[in-house]
C-alpha cells in the first residue's frame, strides 16, 4: 500500500526553493523569492513579521542540533536533505547535527548534557513524561515566547497539534511534524452496494449497522477478547468529551460508565462478528480486508495492511447518543517535537538561526516531506496536500486527520498497567455480565495503589 501512495513526485520540486517559504527571520529569506514572501509560512521575525529581532545578522553561525532521525528510522533521509539545503540556503549557518535512534541510552545521555550544561541549540526530543526531566532544567524556550518575537513561528501547525504536542505542565514548547491517529475504517464499496451514505453520526451508524446486519456482512470486525481498544478510547471519548476523558479519576465518571455500556448497545444490535469473544485482531482484521466487514477502528499503523486502497477509506468517529466530544475528535498521539533551548535563544545570531532551522523542519512544505516519506499515512501537524495521484485511501486519511478538531492521547497514556485490568472485562460488560462501572473502578482502583 505505501508503494501506491508514496509519490516522489513532489520532492524534486521541494529542493533550495521549498526552503525560501519556511524560513524565519531575515531579509535575505523575504527577498529570494517573491512568491514564498507572500507564503503563509513567511519569514517570521522579517519587518512584514514586526518581530523583535527582526534582521539576522549574517555573522558566521554554528548550530548544535540533536534529533530522533537515526540509525534506521524513515524520516532520516528527508531531515538530512532539509538540513543540507538550509545549509545551502543560509550558508552563514553550519549545523553540526548529532542524531541518533531514540533508545534508552540516547535519552539518558540527553539528559546528561542537560544537567550539566552541555545541551544543544535545537533538539527534537519527546514531549510526554519522558521530557519532564529536563523540562525540570527549565532550559527550554515556550512557543508563545518566541512568537512574542517570531509571530509567524509555528504558523502552519495545526492549534489541534501544538495542544497535543504539549508537556505534561500544559505548556507548548516543542513544534511537531507528525505523529499518529486511530479512526474508522470503511469499506465503502459495501456502503455504495446498500445505498448507504458512510456514518456521520450515531443515527446513520445505526442504519448502517441494521441494514448490513439484514444482508450477512458483519457491520464491526472486531475481537472484544483480543483488542478492543480503539473502541473503548472512542467510546469513552464521545460519551465523555475530552475534559473528562483525559482525567485521571478516582472513580468510575458517568461519561467513561455511558461509552463502556456502548458495548452492550452494539452487541445487542449484532455490530460484532458472533465469534468476537474467541477470535483474534489478526483474524477480523482479514474479515475487513475480505469485505466480509464493513467497518474496523483501528490506527495508523494498519494502514499498510489495505490492498484495496480505491474502495477502502478512512473517516471521523460518528459518534454516540448525546455526545460530549466535538464532532471530528480522534484519538491519536504527537508524542515529539522540535524545541529551541534558551543557551540559543539568548545568543543573538543563535537565536535567528535557530527559528530558521525549526521553521524548515515544522513549516507545510516540510511535514509534506516527512509525511510522504511515511507513506503519507500519519498524522501531519499541518494540514497536508494530498499527493498527486494518491488513492482515494490516502486522500481520505488526509482529509479526516487535517479535520481534527482534537487530538487526544488514549487512556493507557495516562493509567498504565491498570489499563489491562479494564480490557480484559470488556467481553463481560458487553455480555451484561459485569456493569461498565465496576470495570472501570476495578482499573482505577489499581492506579491509586
């Protein structure tokens, strides 16, 4: 499936040029090129930009940089050809790069060059729990800081992003490029076989689920014994709204008890393959991908699995009776970003060439890159164009992450192991045989010890 969305037929046009749109900070960037001047992606900090420090310099600068791009991670080639064509572009500006594979070992020697002062310009670094211990240092520059200065930083990154992106305080610092959903797969040649318009909302799901329930196609491939996570986040979700979701209670809220007696609702309405409690994810999973199923929830990372990419698509959750959760809500995760550190925000020529270096990366043009080179299936941090000649798959998947009207990480982020506990119940509550609020108490009993 990426073979048949992975176009490069944009990246030779996404050379020096690409760069002239996504810089920050100097006349130089504002004068090479009229169209990119005109770019929402404009360089921030220019006089158009009315940033503080408006103009670089043009001194001779070095950039110490660090990023999760190595060993054989498949972002690496494109955040090495960006780097090379800033280096081109700016050729006052050498950045001395220092990317590795983000094991254990690579995070516990970034932390080491943290605390004893030995950290980099710019780093690309993860932006949950992991990152607390040199947020601790307070060594890093917050995006609303440097857009005092640099308004335009960050421009293209979606507000859905930047909140996802943000440490555990609630502070945005770090720029994201892409990360990962979770939505609703649709075999959408089964919807047009039965006249049936994809579910937008719980009323057209119900239709759905009934009238391919009447014609023997398994309206939900799912195994409620083996994964029904994504239906437990989405559910939860919906029912709750993200306020309540994303808390960490010491009881089973009403929103979390409503999503989880969903099961129930949609077992009873036949929703689920009859073997669901027996089954494996890998053997629904080929019930979808043999249109013996017209639906699966599942992530990003399934997305390889589709052949069918013409007639298979991927959209929005529809949603639950008396929604809490905007329309357009997915769970998913930006878990790493691009964060500039005070050592070169308080130099001067650094600092500018630092907004510079971010802007390259994090701009439209830039995630395109690393989107494409992905398979242009992850979440982007900006809204993406469809590459020329994708398949209807691969353009609905940039439809429905670039609508996201909030990113929002799954539970087992924030209650760990106790996660487990509620999962393995959740045959039990769809059968009625356990109610969904002493599964979910049984879990967070778990967390509070």
């Amino acid at each position: 499936m990426k073979k048949k969305v992975l176009s490069m037929m944009l990246a030779g046009a996404m050379t020096v040029s690409m760069l002239a749109g996504c810089g920050a900070g100097s006349d130089e960037a504002a004068t090479t090129d009229n169209t990119a001047a005109d770019t929402k992606t404009e360089t921030a900090g220019t006089t158009e930009a009315g940033g503080g420090t408006a103009e670089a310099s043009g001194n001779p600068v070095t950039l110490r940089t660090v990023s999760m791009f190595g060993g054989t991670d498949p972002n690496k080639e494109t955040y090495e050809a960006i780097n090379k064509e800033f280096m081109e572009q700016y050729d006052y500006i050498t950045i001395e790069d220092n990317s590795q594979t983000s094991d254990e070992e690579w995070k516990a020697a970034v932390n080491a060059d943290f605390s004893v002062g030995n950290e980099p310009d710019v780093i690309q670094f993860f932006t949950d729990a992991t990152a607390d211990s040199i947020i601790a240092t307070d060594k890093l520059v917050s995006i609303e800081d440097i857009r005092a200065e640099y308004p335009d930083y960050a421009a293209d990154t979606l507000d859905s992003a930047l909140q996802a992106a943000a440490n555990t305080d609630g502070v945005e610092r770090a720029v994201p490029t892409t990360g990962y959903w979770e939505g609703l797969y649709c075999n959408k040649d089964l919807f047009d076989q039965y006249d049936l318009e994809l579910p937008t909302d719980w009323a057209s799901m119900e239709t759905a689920i009934e009238t391919f329930k009447e014609n023997d196609i398994i309206p939900i491939a799912c195994s409620l014994n083996n994964v029904p996570h994504y239906w437990i986040e989405f559910l939860m979700l919906y029912a709750s709204g993200v306020d309540e979701y994303t808390s960490i209670p010491t009881s089973a809220p009403e929103g979390w008890v409503k999503g989880l007696e969903m099961f129930k609702t949609l077992r009873d309405m036949g929703a689920f393959p009859e073997d669901t409690d027996t089954v494996d994810d890998a053997y629904t999973g080929q019930l979808f991908r043999d249109k013996k199923a017209a639906m699966q929830l599942d992530g990003s990372w399934y997305a390889g699995n589709i052949e069918d990419t013409d007639n298979t698509v991927v959209i929005a959750f529809p949603g639950v009776p008396d929604q809490k959760a905007e329309a357009g809500s997915l769970v998913g995760g930006i878990s790493s970003g691009f964060y500039i550190t005070k050592k070169a925000w308080e130099d001067p020529d650094k600092r500018d060439a630092a907004v510079k270096f971010v802007m390259a990366h994090t701009c439209q043009a830039g995630v395109q890159r690393y989107w494409e080179a992905t398979g242009a299936v992850s979440q982007a941090a900006v809204e993406v164009t469809p590459v020329e000649g994708a398949t209807p798959f691969a353009q609905s998947i940039a439809e429905y992450t670039s609508n996201a009207t909030a990113i929002v990480a799954p539970t087992d982020s924030r209650i760990g192991d106790a996660y487990k506990t509620l999962v393995v119940e959740i045959v039990k509550v769809s059968t009625g045989a356990m109610s969904a609020e002493d599964a979910i108490n049984e879990a967070l009993t778990l967390v509070q010890q």
